[in-house]
C-alpha cells in the first residue's frame, strides 16, 4: 500500500511538473510570442537587419518605400537621399529602427495565424516626415555634414530629420574606396546617434538657470567690450554689443554678457539645471534611444565656466534631445516627446495608432521655461527693402526675400551665416522655410 501511494505521489508530482511548465509557456506565448516572432535572426520578418516586407509612405501619401516583392525606394532621387536613414539601405549598412520597431505591426501578427494572415505581404507604415520637407531640407544642407530637424512641439510629430552625408539607394557610392573624408559618419542617422557642441543655443539652458536662481536677473545690464578677460584668456564676441540687458544678450547672441551670468550662477547650479531641463537625457521615442548629451565644468576655473555657459568647453548635446528641449521652452516647460511612425496598417485594418499629443511629459516645474519663450518671442523680425531679417538669436542669423518666400515657401533661401547649430521656435501654425 505505501508503495502504491508513494508512486501516486510521484506520478502528481510529475502531472504539477507538466502542468505548471504548459501554463508557464502558454503565459509565456500570450505575452511574448510577438516579441519571438520578430527577433532579430528572424528571416521571415527581417532581411539584412532591416524588416523585409511592407510598405511606407509619408504623412502626405508620398510612396518612400515598397518591400512587399524587393526593396523598391522612391522614384524621386532627393526623396531616396533624404529618408534614408530613416528607411534604411538594402545591404543592412543603416538600420532603419523605427520601422523595425513595429515589425510585429507590420506584419499583420495575431495569436492564431502569427504572421502569416496576409501572406507575407506586409502593411503600410505612415511617417509623420514630409517627403517634400525633407528634400528641401537635404538641398538646404548643400555639402555640409550635420542634421536638420524640425517638430510639432505640441503634438510631437516630426516633420523633418535629415542626416548628411547620405547617399543614393539605387546607386551606392564605392564609400569604402573614397579617402577625402566625403563619406565619414556616412551610416550614422545624427539627428539622433550623434552629439554635438551646441554652441551659442546652450545660451537658452543658462538664461533659464539664470531666470530661476537670480532674482533680480532681468533688472542687470552688462557691458560688452567684444572681449573680456580671464587672466591670460579670454571669450570674445563677433563684435561689441555695447550694453545690453538679459533679453538683448541673448537676442544678439553676447558671450561677454553671458560669462558674466555664468559667474553669478557658478558651474554647481548650471550643472543641476542642465540635468533638471533633461537637456542632458537621452529621448525615446518609437523604439529609438538618442545619444546622450553631456555638461561639465572640469574645474570652477571661471574661463571653463565662461565657455561651458556659451556651449563650448566640454559641451556635447543630441540634436533630437535639445530639440525637444527647446520644445518644452515654447510649450511653457511641458514637453511633448517626438515620434516618427503616425500609424500602421495592414489590408485596411489598423494594427497600430499614435494619438498625437497623447505621449507628454515634463522637463521641469520651474516656470522660468515660460520667461525664457517669452523672452524669445518678443525679439520680433525685422523688415526692411522686401527682406525679413531673423535676428541673430542663438545661432541663427537668416536673412530672406520675404515676397520670394510666399512665392516659393518649399525653396532654399539663403543663410546669411552659421556653420554651427542653429534653433528658433515658431508658433505651431506659422508657415517654415529653408
């Protein structure tokens, strides 16, 4: 009789073993099957690291990409050049992440029939880029290597992320054989893989540090000879601003006044409000990770105070994080995270959707994010003889035919000057030109 039970024991022992793993693997499946299904060595969803069916068009119906038989790009050149580190290369050299991201999406997968519902043909993407945009942005660019960006700050919609260099799809470059350096950071995406010196622009990070800790901050006036002295150094302007209050420096972009600003806030304070503005973070958005930035002063030496407070020193920022940054500046300190893929579907039915708006978050509750906006959109345009000139804000200076422009609003006009980082906020309804 003990014998018996002790086998009874065993045998319900080995049915709670059996049991337990089906149910473990059954959760496993209902929460993770689509994740399996589009794992990178996945060769009936992935071809050469990029998703290897279905389509993508961008927020105006333009076709950009049809891989429903091979890998088809646009008809359009520019088009082709402009989007493709977005869309990715045929040899797997640019990966194209966001698309990838929603391969589960783009395949029609469900539960039952994983992805083969649709017979492998795949569903249509819909960016929020405009193919158009993008192509005038990519003239704009000419030969310089860098990124232009541009996005909804109040629903996150990107309508524009061009990387240069770039190339043709449908007629690749021999990029290994090429020793002028043309091609260099040629498979980067740097709107988003990349950090630059920002420059001038950081002056907005400092005016806001400025707004908060100072109090009587934007009652000061500050001298600008064209230099002041550190000792045996120094940090110069282009040309004396003569006396210029808090709005005025940054309008006109004065570093002798905003290394006098940088002494009152010392580097402890502009480091913790770099950090608090999430001007140094990382942005996420459709499966994409953003390099991150960085900001410190090596020593309290005033000079490295100085320049790091003008964006120089060891200044690094992400094109894509300090864009949404300067997003949360127009948007009174809330911050709406970029997204590129509007939504997805497949024979008609729509497996994916991003609400615009429906993703913000917040930089800070400091409300000197508002002071700052309104410090800059009090700097109106200037017009003179058919010309609307941009003030010289932090890194920018345009000047452009203002009838020409009506004219023509998707044509490349001319920048008087920068070969830096350039920013402005415009309202959500104003029209842009490059």
């Amino acid at each position: 009789m003990n014998r018996v039970t002790r086998r009874v024991w065993i045998m319900a022992l080995f049915i709670a073993v059996l049991v337990g793993g089906t149910g473990f693997f059954v959760g496993e499946f209902m929460m993770k099957s689509d994740q399996w299904v589009i794992s990178s060595g996945s060769p009936h969803v992935y071809n050469a690291t990029n998703i290897g069916f279905g389509s993508v068009q961008d927020r105006d119906g333009v076709p950009l990409l049809d891989i429903t038989e091979k890998r088809t790009y646009s008809p359009d050149l520019s088009i082709r050049k402009s989007t493709l580190h977005w869309l990715g290369d045929r040899e797997g050299n640019i990966s194209a992440p966001a698309i990838s991201h929603y391969a589960a999406q783009m395949s029609g997968f469900d539960y039952l029939n994983g992805i083969y519902a649709y017979g492998g043909a795949g569903g249509q993407a819909t960016l929020t880029l405009s193919a158009r945009v993008q192509s005038v942005a990519l003239e704009a660019m000419g030969n310089r290597k860098g990124t232009i960006g541009v996005y909804n700050y109040k629903t996150g919609e990107i309508l524009c992320a061009v990387t240069t260099p770039t190339f043709d799809p449908d007629n690749v470059p021999a990029i290994s054989l090429n020793e002028n350096g043309e091609y260099e950071g040629i498979y980067l995406n740097r709107f988003i893989q990349s950090s630059y010196i920002p420059g001038s622009i950081f002056k907005v990070v400092t005016t806001a540090a400025a707004l908060d800790c100072i109090d009587d901050i934007q009652q000061q006036t500050f001298y600008c000879s064209g230099e002041v002295e550190f000792g045996v150094d120094r940090v110069t302007c282009e040309h004396a601003h003569g006396t210029v209050n808090l709005q005025s420096a940054l309008a006109r972009s004065c570093n002798c006044a905003f290394a006098a600003v940088a002494d009152q806030l010392g580097s402890e304070r502009l480091q913790r409000f770099a950090e608090q503005f999430g001007v140094l973070d990382s942005v996420r958005f459709d499966g994409i990770t953003t390099a991150k930035d960085n900001f410190q002063v090596l020593s309290n030496a005033d000079l490295n105070l100085a320049w790091a407070s003008i964006g120089q020193h060891l200044d690094l920022v992400n094109p894509c994080a300090f864009m949404t940054f300067m997003g949360a500046v127009a948007n009174e300190g809330k911050v709406t995270m970029p997204y590129l893929v509007e939504e997805i579907s497949v024979n008609g039915n729509r497996t994916y959707i991003q609400y615009a708006g429906s993703n913000p978050g917040q930089i800070t509750d400091i409300d000197s994010n508002v002071n700052v906006h309104g410090l800059w959109v009090r700097h109106e345009f200037d017009r003179a003889d058919g010309y609307i000139t941009i003030p010289d804000k932090p890194g920018l200076g345009i000047e452009i035919n203002e009838e020409e422009c009506l004219k023509h609003p998707y044509q490349v006009h001319t920048l008087r000057h920068y070969t830096g980082a350039l920013t402005d906020i415009r309202p959500p309804e104003s029209k842009f030109y490059f």
